[in-house]
C-alpha cells in the first residue's frame, strides 16, 4: 500500500478531531514505517512525519498542538480550529 500526505494528513486529522486514540496513530504510524510504500516524490517528508507520529505515545516526545499544526502544513494543510459550546 502506498503511503501519501494525504494519508499521513488524514490519519492526524482523524485524531485531532478524535476518530482515533493516539495509539491508535501511533501504531499505524509504525507500521506504516516499517512496511508500507512511501510516495517516492515525498518519501523524507512522509519519513519523517511518520517518525515523529510514531514517537507520540513516549512522554520524553508527545505531540503538542503545534507540532500537529506544524505537521500538517508540511503536507500541504492548514489547521482551522472551531469552537462551539457543549450542548
């Protein structure tokens, strides 16, 4: 399977907006390293956003806010943030 910025964007928007644990994230970010076919037009891009994503769940590394957004403007997005009261 091939691995793309979209894919890699997804899966972290997916936890942000919280379809997914960060285990979750951080296991697929893993085996994605390890087994899947990175896009060869983005592969250090990809390699390194699945590194860091992989890393998440280690307290010494975490994923702030920032580095989602970070992340995520590296693969080519921009974070919007809204804000609505519990109903």
């Amino acid at each position: 399977m091939k691995i793309t910025r979209t894919d890699v964007a997804q899966k972290l928007i997916d936890y942000l907006q919280h379809r997914i644990a960060l285990a979750e994230l951080v296991d697929w970010a893993e085996q994605a390293l390890m087994e899947a076919d990175l896009d060869e037009h983005d592969v250090e891009l990809l390699r390194d956003a699945l590194a860091h994503l992989g890393l998440a769940d280690v307290k010494a590394f975490g994923l702030s806010w920032e580095e989602c957004e970070q992340l995520l403007i590296r693969l080519g997005y921009r974070a919007l943030v809204q804000v609505s009261p519990i109903a």
